[in-house]
C-alpha cells in the first residue's frame, strides 16, 4: 500500500473544477492508475480524501495498492514547474499497529442510515445523519469493528471534534447526486490490529468513489 499527498493549486480552473464535483475528482483519481489492480487489490481499494490545513491550502490524500502517477493532476491543478506529489510506502506503518496504541485520527465519512425500501424504488434508500450528536454516534457504533475506540477526555467524553460537516450536491451523469459528510479528528485507542488495517485499506463508511471513508493515523500528542 501506498500513501500520497498532493497539493491543488485552488488558483486554477482545472482545480476548482475538481474541487467542486467529487465525481470529477474520482475519475482524477482513477485516471492515476493505468493497471486495474494497482487502483483496487483483493483486501484493499483505493481511497482519498480532501484537507484544508490552511486558508487557500488543500491537500489530496490517497492510499492505494500501488504507486499513482499524478502527472495528469499536476498538468490541470498544481504547480507544474515547481511541485509534484509525494508517495511514501504505508505498508510500515499498517504493520507496527499493536493493540493499546494510541493515535490522532482524522476520518471523513458519508454518516447514513437506512430508509424503507419503496415498491417503485431498485434499492433501499440512504439518508444522511444531519445532527451533530447523530454524526458522533454513528461513528462510536462503528469503531469497535473496525478495531479502535475513541479515547476519552479528562471530563470522560470522547476525544472527538468534528467539523467540515456540509451537504454536497453534484452532477453524475444525468441525475444529481447530494451526500452528507463530515471529518471526526480524535485520539483512537487500537482494539484490534488486523481490523483497523482493513478499515485504513478498505475504508469506513458509503461514498468511498467520492471522498470518503479514509481513515489516516498520526502520533498522538
């Protein structure tokens, strides 16, 4: 597994043409990989994710099973005679999980729930979850399979922020598509190695085509 980071250059037309359509940008994404099991691997699949560190900085993060080629995105959102991207190998970091560690986690994620499958409709509907309490626990439902909990803070709540929560609508194909999402920034506790390794390979959560489900670790301070 790969991980790689890539700065978008907003100034750009290309680049906030991709910035506004997470369908866009998954067929950016895509295009990066020319052999099919480099882009989605037995186990694993390729995820990314947006983040704002700064004013005017957006950061594209992918994990993939093998090595992208962002030329093409370099060409139409960055900064082609100056800075490229930069691609570490993950499988280090996947394989030093132990249970008991502790981490700083970001995750954006596409929080839903079911709704009552309708005589006209193909299949069950989703909903997002809208209020912030429901956002938090359609997270802390989900942490124990995927082999972490959420540490708590001195006063015993979880150690947890979420914010970005918004309604994104865009175009795929002929119709329209709207997702809730929302990024949780936390310190997580791991339970169990092998499953956070599948949630960090495979994702968390619907919508992973379109920014979702990313699951990224760092020191905990």
């Amino acid at each position: 597994m790969y991980l790689t980071r890539f700065r978008i250059n907003v100034a750009r037309r290309g680049a906030r043409k991709l910035l506004s359509s997470p369908h866009a940008m998954h067929g950016a994404v895509r295009a990066a990989f020319a052999a099919p099991e480099d882009h989605e691997h037995a186990g694993s699949r390729t995820l990314w994710r947006l983040d704002t560190p700064a004013t005017s900085t957006v950061h594209l993060y992918i994990v993939s099973p093998g090595r992208p080629d962002l030329t093409h995105l370099v060409e139409q959102a960055g900064w082609p005679t100056t800075e490229a991207w930069v691609t570490r190998d993950y499988d280090g970091l996947l394989q030093s999980l132990r249970p008991g560690q502790q981490w700083a986690f970001r995750l954006t994620a596409n929080p839903t729930h079911s709704g009552r499958k309708t005589a006209d409709a193909k299949e069950t509907q989703r909903f997002g979850y809208l209020r912030e309490e429901e956002q938090i626990g359609w997270l802390t439902s989900r942490a124990d399979r995927h082999g972490f909990a959420i540490a708590p803070q001195h006063d015993g709540l979880p150690n947890l922020r979420l914010h970005r929560r918004q309604a994104q609508t865009f175009k795929r194909g002929m119709g329209t598509v709207t997702l809730t999402t929302v990024t949780y920034d936390g310190i997580l506790q791991v339970t169990d190695a092998d499953a956070i390794r599948r949630a960090m390979t495979s994702g968390i959560g619907h919508a992973k085509a379109y920014g979702c489900g990313l699951l990224t670790l760092a020191p905990a301070t």
